[in-house]
C-alpha cells in the first residue's frame, strides 16, 4: 500500500491488461490520481526563448524573450515540464521553503526521463551557502536524484543577501552575476554543450547569467531545463 | 517569535521560535529535535522515520511527518519550559445552572474521581446523553485546585462548538480555542479547548486532558496524534476519554486494566437503541454498478414510501450515489429525493430541505453518519460490508433511529453480500448497551 507524497491518500493504480502483458515494469506514482492532476505539463506549441504555453495572439518567441535580446545577456532556449500554476506554487512551497526533501520524488522520475538522451553536460544552478546550511538541500539537486549531472557553479558569496522569490521583476533583471565557475571544473566545459538545469524560470536572469558564464568558460552550445515555467 | 517564558509553559517549540529575550533565559530548557541513538524519531511527533526519506544530503535527519508545523532537523533544539501551574485562585469558577439527571450525575461525580485519582478513564455515553454537561463539575474540581485543562477533539468543528459552550459556563476562568484555521493568538490559560494536532505543541503541560470523540479520524489510528496526546499530559496527569463507540485500541486497554471504564448505555428518553437487521443480498456491488438496485431493496423503498416513513439511504462511495439515484429514477416511484456528499455544493440546502420535510428521503455517504438528527426516521444501509463502513461508522448510522421520544423505535436495515467483522461488531456493540440499559 503506497500513500500519495502529497495529499497521504492511498494510492489506487488501475494495471490496465496491455501493462501486464507487456512485460515491461509497470510504471509506479508516487502522487495520486488526484494531487497529478493538478499540475499541468507543457505541450506545444511553446515559446522557443523560455518554453511557455503560447496562447492565441502570442508570438514565438514571446514578447518576454524578445525583450532579452539587447540586454548584453546570452541568447537562450529553455524547455520547460510543467506550466507554473497553483498546483506547482504549493508544491514550490512545500518542497523549497518548507524543506520537505522527500517530496522530491514527486518529479525524479520526470527529470529522469527528459534528461535520458540528453548527451550535453547536465549543470544544475546552485544554491547560496546560507540557503544550503537553513535548508539543508540544492532543490535543483534534489530533482536530480539518480541523475549524472557536475557541480561546476557556486553563488558568489555575499549574493543571496535577499532571496530570488522575495524580490520584484525589476531587481531581478538588474542582478549582476551571481555565479562563478567552481576551478576544478573549468576543464570540463571547455567545447562542451551544456544543457543547465533549475526549477522554476520566472524572468529568465538566473539561467541566462549561468549561460554566459559557461560560454565564457568555451562551452559551445548552451541550453536551459526546468521543471516549471 | 515568542518573547514571553509564560508562552512556553508546558509548550514545546524549535528553538530559533524564542525570541532575543529568551535565548539565555534560565526557565527555558532543552532538548535534541530528532533521536538518532536507536534508529531515527523525532522527539516532538514520536513517528520513527525511515533513514532514506529522513536523510538530508548534509548528513542531517529532518522529520517529514510533522512538517505541517514547521521543519524540525538534527540541527535544531526543541525548547520547553516545565508547567508552573501559574493561575490566579478561584473560588467557584463554574457559573452553570444546570441540573444534571439522576444518572448524569452519577457520572460527573466519576469524573470527579478520575480527576482527583489521576486515573485514564472512558466515559461511553450514547449520543446526545449530555456528556459536556457532565464534564462541568470535574473541570469546576480541576480548576479549583489550580490545575491545568485540556480538552482536545479530533475534528475542529467539534472544537469549535465546545469552546463557547465552555467559555460560558467558567465565565472567570481564562480558556483559549486553538486550531490549526484560527487567528486567535496563543495565550497561556487555564483551559485549553484544541485539535489533537495542536496537543504537538504541549510537553508535560496538563494535569487533565480530556479527549472527544476519540474513535474518529484522524485521531483513530494515528500512532502520531497518540504520542501527542501521551506528551501533553504530565507525567502524573488524568486522562478522559469520551465517545459513543469505542475502537478495539479501546477496548483493549479496558482488558489490559489500562483504562477504566464508565457506561451511560440510555438514552435521555429512556428507550433502547434500535438494533440493526442485516439482509443479505447477492450480487449487490455488481447491480448497483450497473444501476441497478435488486428487487427486495426496491421493494422495501417502495413499501417505506407508501407508508410515508421518511428514511436516509446511505452508500458507501460518492460514485455510488449516481448509480442508486438513477436506479430509482428508473422505477418512476411518487417520491421526492436527493443525494449529497462532503464537497456537494449545495450540501446545506439539500440537508435542510430534508430537515424540512420537504423530501421522502436523502442518499448519503457517511457525512450524515454524526452530529444530525432528523426525527423519526429509519435508516438503510446498501453495501454495509464496505471497507468505508467501520464499526463505528455503523453504530453512529444506526444511532440515527429513534433519537425522538415522539418514535423512540425505527428500522435499521443493513443490505450486504457478506455479514463483515465490522457489522458484527456493530451489532455486539448495539445489544451490549441494550443489555446494560435494560439492567438499569
């Protein structure tokens, strides 16, 4: 009897008949029915730039990247999993800033499969030394579990003075660097590609200050992963 | 943030909760959050954790279990000041007028004594016997003599209708309501009416803990909720039980010698409990999948109906209300009717128009199961050996009949494929109050 990470109810998962014969594992929630309905995967079609929904009136890429394009910043294509609605805000809640590490294991297997095929580097964006001591976690690690990815970013110290969630649009656009390469590390992103991941794109800067640091660093294509937009 | 030791009495919390003037404060004392000598607990919950779901990758252990009331790690300290009993002397704080009948008082005077005892006791009443008028004179006792009260319930409603019935009747006394929805700030008082879930908050704070409806969810079961519960009361405190139907945990305890036991098996017009008749039924969960309903249900429905018995129809699931409903739809029966389930909308309008008169009957789940009463109804039970229906759900849906003394009697028709542990218990149950009743 398994019960649902999110709501505790017990987990009902009708084995349909092609399942059983087909030999192959079946395939195992760790959320209800319920509780997975309330996220919302990214179908097409989706903004090139950052990997939004479009809806009708909407250019690809969206009006958001193309406001990017003259900041000095990196070009950049993001894919996004799941769109940012309620269901993902609480899960956000839950897991980041109550510090429920389990309930990672509500999108691993997510992660898992969109990086399967993936042959670039896999560099999640790191959290501030502060963060890590309180929390105790990288969420974007956390995600990561099972998954073969480098730890070549660390937050600048002093950075982080306030958190990313408690600060406005504009204050997030005007953020300098916040990162720098770990130097062990700079070897293996030298003619590398690069796909980083985070967890949640809401204006773009984290990401697009990870890229150029990487392509500072000679890695040849860089791409963006994050589980919501 | 907490700046008052007084908010800390007999209370628990992580340390980083206390404010400045209470970091070096001499009556603040401490504790580790979580054990890790023998497997991982935590020490605020009591839920022994699983390593893997537990571990933090900084080698740390956090508690996922009580998260809902903030994250408690190996990094943190629970800090707690003993209980004091610091509260002002009052003579006579109970300002209820009440009169208490012949049996009642009887068994306010046990409380009385489990009180002074320090005893665990359960005081099983029947439903609508009067069991917080018969609690007033032993709090009255407890607060007389300056101890600490707690009276938890593991549904916040309950809470909500005790805590202004209380407050009433010990107009001098200080009480504070706390649950998880409420806005009102804590305040070290006398009596405490809260969730069981709150009781997490407390460490070896009350002398009297007295717990309602101690059979329902989520308490029922909850290994989390218990330790609370054990936590909150001092070492040498009393304990109260009360509910109509006691769980096997109970029971137990009752065969163990751990608790003691008091019976108010009557209810307050005299007569007896209706007893369940359980009508076996082939193939039932398949017809009514099918909406379908077997010929002997249909026919009892209809007979009900004519006869102008105003009845509630319960069925274990809300997808079986669709089934049923369009069942007898089908039947083209001259009957009015509805069905109504927790998050139905229109929940209340359909409840009271029952109440009303102005429906023959209602199909419900087990959201009607306690704390209604429709006079003189009877009650039909389809698919009575689900899982959904505990033993206590069955009794509390029986003990709808009859609560009227203008028709103290009413039919209980229980329809099943297989007679289940659980309808047996229920009807051991119902017959053991009857011959407690019937020897009065």
């Amino acid at each position: 009897m398994k019960h649902c990470l999110l709501c505790g109810e017990i987990i009902r998962d009708n084995i349909s008949f092609g399942e059983l014969i087909s030999l192959r594992p079946i395939s195992s929630h760790t959320v209800c029915h319920a509780c997975r309905s309330g996220f919302n995967r990214l179908s097409m079609p989706t903004c090139d730039g950052c990997g939004r929904k479009l809806v009708s009136q909407m250019t690809n890429p969206c009006q958001d990247c193309i406001r990017w394009r003259d900041s000095g910043l990196p070009n950049l294509t993001n894919q996004a999993l799941f769109e940012y609605n309620a269901a993902m805000k609480d899960f956000m809640k839950r897991y980041k800033f109550n510090g429920d590490y389990r309930l990672r294991y509500v999108f691993v297997s997510e992660l898992r499969l969109a990086l399967a095929h993936t042959k670039r580097l896999i560099v999640p964006i790191p959290v501030s030394q502060g963060t890590l001591a309180t929390r105790g976690f990288n969420q974007v690690t956390g995600l990561l579990d099972r998954t073969h990815y480098h730890e070549v970013l660390k937050v600048t110290q002093d950075q982080k003075l306030i958190r990313q969630s408690e600060k406005n649009r504009r204050q997030r656009l005007d953020l300098i660097q916040p990162f720098e390469l770990l130097k062990l590390q700079k070897n293996l992103i030298k003619d590398t590609p690069v796909l980083i991941v985070d967890d949640v794109y809401t204006t773009g800067t984290t990401i697009r200050h990870a890229a150029a640091l990487l392509y500072q660093a000679g890695a040849t294509d860089v791409k963006g992963l994050t589980l919501a937009r | 943030m907490i700046n008052d030791i007084s908010e800390l009495f007999g209370r628990q919390m992580p340390m980083s909760m206390l404010g400045e003037t209470l970091n070096h404060h001499p009556g603040v004392k401490t504790r580790a959050a979580i054990q890790t000598d023998h497997g991982i607990a935590c020490c605020r919950c009591g839920s022994r954790l699983k390593r893997r779901l537990a571990a933090l990758p900084n080698n740390q252990y956090y508690c996922y279990v009580c998260i809902q009331m903030g994250r408690i790690d190996t990094l943190q300290q629970l800090a707690f000041a003993p209980e004091p009993n610091e509260f002002p002397r009052i003579s006579q704080p109970l300002t209820w007028q009440g009169k208490l009948t012949k049996l009642q008082a009887e068994c306010a005077q046990t409380v009385i004594d489990v009180f002074k005892n320090r005893r665990r006791h359960l005081l099983w009443a029947v439903t609508g016997a009067g069991k917080t008028e018969m609690l007033f004179k032993g709090i009255n006792w407890a607060v007389e003599n300056g101890l600490r009260v707690g009276i938890a319930s593991p549904r916040v409603d309950v809470c909500i209708e005790l805590f202004p019935r209380i407050q009433v009747a010990f107009e001098k006394v200080s009480c504070v309501l706390l649950h998880g929805k409420s806005e009102q700030p804590y305040v070290y008082s006398q009596i405490t009416v809260c969730t069981t879930h709150q009781l997490l908050r407390f460490y070896h704070a009350f002398d009297v803990l007295i717990i309602d409806e101690v059979d329902v969810f989520p308490y029922s079961g909850n290994a989390m909720l218990h330790f609370a519960v054990a936590n909150a009361i001092k070492p040498t405190g009393a304990t109260l039980y009360l509910t109509a139907t006691p769980d096997q945990n109970l029971f137990r305890a009752i065969k163990q010698n751990k608790l003691t036991v008091s019976y108010l098996p009557i209810r307050y017009h005299g007569h007896l409990l209706p007893e369940i008749a359980v009508i076996r039924t082939k193939r039932l969960a398949t017809l009514i999948n099918d909406g379908q309903l077997p010929k002997n249900i249909l026919n009892k429905i209809q007979a009900l109906i004519d006869a102008k018995q105003r009845f509630l129809l319960f069925v274990p699931h809300i997808k079986d209300l669709k089934h049923v409903f369009d069942a007898l739809k089908a039947t083209k029966m001259a009957a009015k009717f509805e069905t109504v389930y927790s998050a139905d909308p229109q929940r209340i309008e359909k409840v009271a128009l029952m109440r009303n008169h102005q429906l023959d009957f209602l199909i419900t789940t087990t959201i009607l199961e306690r704390g209604v009463t429709f006079p003189g109804i009877d009650v039909i039970v389809l698919k009575a050996d689900d899982d959904i229906f505990s033993a206590a759900a069955l009794v509390q849906i029986a003990g709808r009949v009859g609560r009227n003394s203008d028709r103290p009697t009413g039919e209980v028709l229980f329809y099943c494929e297989s007679k289940t542990a659980n309808i047996k218990s229920c009807d051991r149950q119902i017959k053991l109050m009857n011959q407690k009743a019937a020897a009065l």
